[in-house]
C-alpha cells in the first residue's frame, strides 16, 4: 500500500508514501554515508535562546559542537550545556535522556492532561536495568553492547574525518557504560513502581528548578514546546513528578560526573534514534549487535523496517491506506455488534455473580456501559479533507532526505502531545494505527481498541458463524 506510484489526492497519503519510499532509498543512503548524523552532532550547539523573550534562534557564531569520544581535544568543557544538550536530542530526535517528559491524562481528573516527569531509560533500553547491575551474569549481554557501541563510534569517526583508535573508543565506551551503570543503581525498579499512590507528586512547573537544578527548564519547555504554548507555561501549570527520589539522587550524580562523559554518553543516545537513516554500514554493525544479544541471524527485508517506521511516524495516514485497502464498513459494523454482545455477556455474568456486594456490582455495570468502545478506524481517515488537515502542519520537501522527514514528524508528533495539554480530552482517540496487529485497554480512558488489523481472519470475518 506504500508502494504505489500513483499520487494521492490527500497530501498526507503522499507524504507517507514519500516516508517510506525515502527509507528504501538504499541508493540515497549509500550516497549519504553517516555525513547527515555527523553534521547532526556538529551543529547541536547552535542552539542558544535570548534572555529576552526565550525563543530558540540559531547562533551567529561559527563555533560548532562536537562529540568528545569522536572529536578529542576539538570539545571543550567551557562549550557544555546540559540544556541545550536535552532541548536539541529531544526537538530532533524525541529522546528523552535521563528523565522521561511525557503528556498523559491526570489519574486524578482525567478530564485534563498534565507534564509528567519520570525517571528515564537507559541505552540498552528501559527493561534492561539488571544488565548493568549484575555484568558478570549478564557478560553476554554487555559484550555485544560494548562491541555494538565501538563498531558505531568509529564508523561515525570515519565519516567525520576523525580517525580513532579502537583502543581510544573502548576507553570511552567504559566510562559510558560506567555512567550508565551507576544511573541504573539509582533508578526505581519495576516491582516497586506498582504504587500509584507514591508516583502521583503534584508540583508546579516552576518547581522542577529546585527538584532537578542542572537544568534550565524555562529554556528547556520555552525551546521544546510550539510557541503557541508558551502562554500556558506563564501559568506555572501544575506538573507530576513520579520519582522524587530518583530525581535528587540524579542530580547528586551528574554534579559530581565529568561533563565530558556526560556529553559522550548523551551524543550516543542521540546516535542510536537513527536507525535506518543511515547506509548499510550502520545496519551491518546493528545486525552484529542483534545476533549478539537476541540471536537474530539476518536483517528484517528493508520493506518490513520501512513499513513500520512509516506507519510509527504517521499512524493515521498508515490506518487511512490500511483500511482502504482491507478493511470496511460492514466489518467495522460486525465488529462492533460482537463487542456490544461482550459488553451485554459481561454484564449479565457481573449481575448474576455472587461474590461481589451490590454496590460494588452497581459500579462495575456501570463502568461497563461507560466503556469506550474504538473499533476499527477513526471515521475521519476515510475523508481525505479532514485527514489533511490532521497533518496540515506536517510539511515535505521534494528533496528531503530520510533524516530529514524523520527530524520533521518527530518535532510535529511532539508539538502535537504539548497541544493536548490545552486541549479536551477526546476519549474518542485511537492514538494508534489501524494496521496495528494488537488490542488494547485503557483505564483512564476506559476505553477497549481493536484496530482493523487485529479484526482479521484467522482471528476475525464477518462471515465466520457467529
């Protein structure tokens, strides 16, 4: 369905097909090599905001940014700014480093949505904290991760006209791992983050500059943030914060870091969001790494990779070409007449159980005919107006590279979450594909979803008995 060389009346159709045409551009992205990533690093430091109205220019100055593991005694200690480091990896690439600053309905008014501020992930991923704690259980694991990062760094080096010794990188890969390591000695584990109670902390925004002082956080939502937003920020809005404790001892532990390594460990964060943007090089070395540490033996088919990140980028353009191709009407109606017998079934079994009191039993009908039921698709997607208009903000070159599309919906996916803060809440919302194989509960929207591609054979046909 992104194949097609036909042009679509709908920009956003177009634009999707261009994602994924761009991805399998193998040609392009052998042409570009790693120079985009390593211009990426060398700019970062462009950024600056004026003390008088807080807005993100770009610098006059020639000075350009650099990676110390890569570009040696070129970084200087006086260049480091853990602000502008957080503000550019989050407007380009949505990595959120060290803390994770998220949009998300208020657990305790779920009319409005709030900031939440929560204990970040690390580079093996935010499931993987036992990796770094126990190295002697988990050797396999670290040496591919190791190995992963060394084989990148020196291809980045290579490209950035920076010839490296491997032994040079391995030095700074240790004291990368090291950070990491103590990071995740510090982090909540998931056993303990299963009380709800203790990770709602109400604050202000404007209190974060005295819960976590090593940044600027005026500079950082002012730069962040559509400055459509800004009005909101003057506002002091109210903030969650989910680990305080974290947060302190986050601060005691970057204070007392080398900025140095702090700068090469969030550079290669930076480096791992660009998968497939760069040639075959990068994806052999990631290849290794996999085999290394999950056993996959070959490379997805570049058709697979590309898909997904089309339909990750733009979900619902993806569920407009999904669902205009394999799905309709009359199965979006026969899925939701069986989600209406579940519902009835449910509460038929609520009312004739007994184990539950009756008022408890009162509640939980109720919530069942509260219940969101999002089946299939947004109707929306079927109309090419209203589609474009969802996007309308989203804007391609014809010369864009594959980077550049993906630095381009990541800040137009992130202005669109902040927007929400001002928004009401729409529990009518899929926030997914449609061409997502999965369902899904949400208890703050109290809300089932099964997109149109989970309502396929073998699991789903209108014309199976019923």
């Amino acid at each position: 369905m992104y194949e097609s060389k036909d042009q679509s009346h709908s920009r956003a159709i177009n634009n999707i097909r261009q994602i994924y045409t761009s991805c399998m551009d193998q040609q392009r992205l052998a042409q570009l090599g790693g120079t985009e990533l390593v211009k990426a690093i060398e700019v970062y430091y462009t950024l600056y905001s004026t003390p008088s109205n807080h807005t993100l220019h770009r610098s006059r100055s020639t000075q350009m940014g650099y990676w110390p593991i890569v570009h040696g005694e070129k970084w200087h200690a006086n260049d480091f700014d853990l602000t502008n480091l957080l503000i550019y990896t989050s407007v380009t690439r949505s990595m959120e480093i060290f803390l994770d600053i998220y949009v998300s309905q208020d657990q305790r008014n779920v009319s409005r949505r709030m900031i939440h501020v929560d204990q970040g992930s690390l580079g093996l991923g935010g499931s993987a904290r036992a990796y770094y704690l126990n190295m002697t259980r988990y050797t396999k694991q670290m040496r591919a991760y190791r190995q992963y990062m060394i084989n990148k760094i020196l291809l980045v080096a290579e490209d950035a006209g920076e010839p490296r010794t491997r032994e040079e990188i391995a030095k700074g890969v240790e004291e990368i791992i090291d950070l990491e390591k103590q990071i995740a000695e510090i982090m909540i584990s998931e056993e303990h983050r299963r009380n709800y109670t203790r990770l709602y902390n109400s604050h202000k925004l404007s209190e974060l500059n005295e819960l976590f002082p090593l940044v600027d956080w005026d500079r950082y939502f002012r730069a962040v943030m559509p400055e459509d937003l800004h009005d909101y920020l003057n506002t002091d809005p109210d903030i969650i914060v989910n680990e305080m404790e974290f947060l302190k001892k986050l601060t005691d532990l970057l204070r007392a870091a080398d900025p140095r390594i702090i700068t090469n460990y969030i550079v290669w964060r930076y480096t791992s969001a660009w998968s497939f943007q760069l040639d075959s090089r990068y994806d052999d070395v990631q290849q290794d790494f996999l085999r290394m540490l999950i056993g996959k033996e070959r490379k997805s088919p570049r058709w697979k990779d590309c898909s997904s990140a089309a339909s990750s980028r733009m979900a619902y353009a993806a569920s407009a070409l999904y669902v205009r191709e394999y799905f309709n009407e009359a199965d979006k109606n026969a899925a939701m007449e069986m989600i209406r017998d579940l519902h009835e079934a449910f509460r038929e079994m609520v009312t004739h159980n007994d184990w539950m009191d009756e008022q408890t039993r009162k509640i939980a009908i109720e919530k069942s005919r509260a219940m969101q039921s999002l089946i299939g698709y947004p109707d929306f997607v079927l109309s090419d107006e209203k589609l474009d208009d969802f996007y309308k903000l989203l804007k391609f070159e014809p010369g864009d590279t594959y980077a550049a599309m993906v630095q381009k919906t990541t800040k137009w996916k992130q202005d669109r979450a902040f927007r929400r803060l001002i928004e009401p809440v729409d529990k009518s919302d899929f926030g997914i594909s449609s061409s997502t194989v999965n369902a899904f509960y949400s208890s703050l929207k109290n809300s089932i979803t099964f997109p149109a591609a989970v309502l396929q054979s073998p699991l789903f046909d209108r014309s199976f008995p019923k």
